[in-house]
C-alpha cells in the first residue's frame, strides 16, 4: 500500500485523528460520526476494516425499501473514495504512517502549537468555510517559520506539513468538535497537493 497515494489521504488523516489520545469527549462523538459517515466500518469477523459501499435496507410495509438522505445525494456532493486496505499488512502499512506522523506532531513545539490551533480556531469561527483552506495554510507556515528545531529537519517536508496540519485540525477540533467535518474535509484538500509532491 502507498500511503504517500493522494487517494490514501483521508484514510491516514482519520487513523491519525483516532489514535490520538482525545481529552475531548464531544470531540471523540464526532470522530466516531465522520468515521460512520464515511461508511468506515470494523469488521465484524474481525478481519480487519471494510467499507460498506451499500447497506441493504428492510423491504417497509408499503413494499419501498429503506433509504437514507445520502444515498439519494449520493454523486451529488463531493465525497472522497475511501477504501480500507484488504490486506493486514497494508492495513498495519496505514496504521505505522499514522503512527509517524503521531511522532513527528509529538516533537513539535507544545506551545507554538498550542498558539497557532487557537489562531486558527478563531479564524475558522469567524469566516467561512470557503477561506478554511487559506486560513489553514498561512498556520502552517507561521509554525513553519517558528523554528522547530534540528530535529525535523531531516524529515521529508510533506510528512512535516502533514504532521502540522493533522496537529492543528485535532487542536482546533479539541476546543470546537462541531467544525471537525468541515475541517477533515479542508485539511484533506490542503494535504493532498502536498502529498502529491
């Protein structure tokens, strides 16, 4: 599996929001709504993680079928095409990408950090989701420019902007969960020009 894939993207973004530690319980909630949203499902066997492309629903009493809102706008909103990986060792392959970037956000800089998600927590409550994107890029080079160190240095650039932009959604969604879907789907788009570099 190529984690660097743009495809690969929003997998790697919400295993990375998932496996960090959440103090925030309405934060944990909407983490658990996006991944659903998504149609990210465990296995039920325990075979790993799966995506259900459809549900089947019940035949009612007036002989329709069950049928979501989403389903009807299926194809009409932009949505990213998220498939789990089949395989364990790709599936453990997306876990240890996330896992590096846990890694790398934990060496950054608290305070900066800490600095830069609330900027941007009031940016994002005070604009339109429109600008996000904007707002979301001038944070990460205003971390960028802070120095964070010798450390990082030796790192591929786009996992460290990666690593600052996944920082900044979960600090920001930590003291505001009710912008994690516009966020998720922002910091998704920002990303992945990155990734493609």
């Amino acid at each position: 599996m190529d984690c660097g894939d743009v495809q690969c993207t929003p997998l790697v973004f919400l295993t990375f929001l998932q496996q960090q530690s959440c103090s925030s319980a309405e934060l944990r909630i909407e983490l658990d709504s996006l991944a659903r949203e998504l149609k990210l499902t465990q296995d039920i066997n325990g075979n790993g993680l799966g995506l259900n492309i459809h549900e089947e629903g019940e035949l009612q009493t007036d002989g329709h079928f069950c049928s979501s809102s989403s389903i009807l706008l299926e194809g009409l909103e932009p949505r990213a095409a998220l498939a789990w990986p089949d395989n364990p060792a790709d599936e453990e392959a997306l876990r240890g990408v996330a896992a590096g970037l846990i890694e790398i956000a934990d060496q950054l800089e608290r305070s900066v950090m800490a600095q830069a998600a609330e900027n941007l927590t009031k940016k994002l409550q005070k604009y339109s989701t429109g600008l996000w994107k904007h707002h979301l890029a001038l944070e990460v080079e205003w971390v960028k420019k802070q120095g964070l160190g010798p450390v990082l240095d030796y790192l591929p650039q786009e996992k460290v902007i990666m690593a600052l932009t996944l920082t900044l959604v979960k600090g920001v969604c930590e003291h505001a969960p009710l912008l994690l879907r516009n966020l998720f789907s922002t910091a998704v788009q920002f990303i992945n020009p990155a990734v493609a570099r």
